[in-house]
C-alpha cells in the first residue's frame, strides 16, 4: 500500500503550520509588527539555512544582557 503524501501545511499531529508571509498578516491583525532588526535577523537566518533550534538559538542570544 502506497504512503499517503502529507498535505502542506499540515504536521503529523494534526496541526497547521503557518508561514512567515501568513504569521505576518494575523499578527498585523493583532497590531503587532516586526521591528527592522527582527526582519534583518529573520532574512539572514533564511539565507544562512539555519535550522529551527539554532534560529532559537540566534534569537537568544540577541536579546541576552551582556
């Protein structure tokens, strides 16, 4: 029996999963807007092909005191 292909946009446990175009306009919604520096940071991490975990870790680091 073939594998059923996993439609886009969907996990494996029954959730969606929203992209970054799609996060943009719901949080715009909500009056939330990405500040320059986050978009900057957002483009380099899609550039450097950085995964999930170290994108998280990225972002920590940013906003860490000194």
């Amino acid at each position: 029996m073939p594998k059923e292909k996993q439609q886009a946009g969907r996990t494996g446990k029954g959730g969606f999963v929203v992209g970054r175009a799609g996060f943009a306009k719901i949080s715009a919604v909500e009056g939330i807007r990405l500040k320059p520096a986050m978009t900057k940071r957002a483009a380099e991490a899609t550039a450097k092909g950085l995964s999930a975990e170290e994108y998280r870790r990225t972002i920590l680091r940013s906003y860490r005191k000194s």
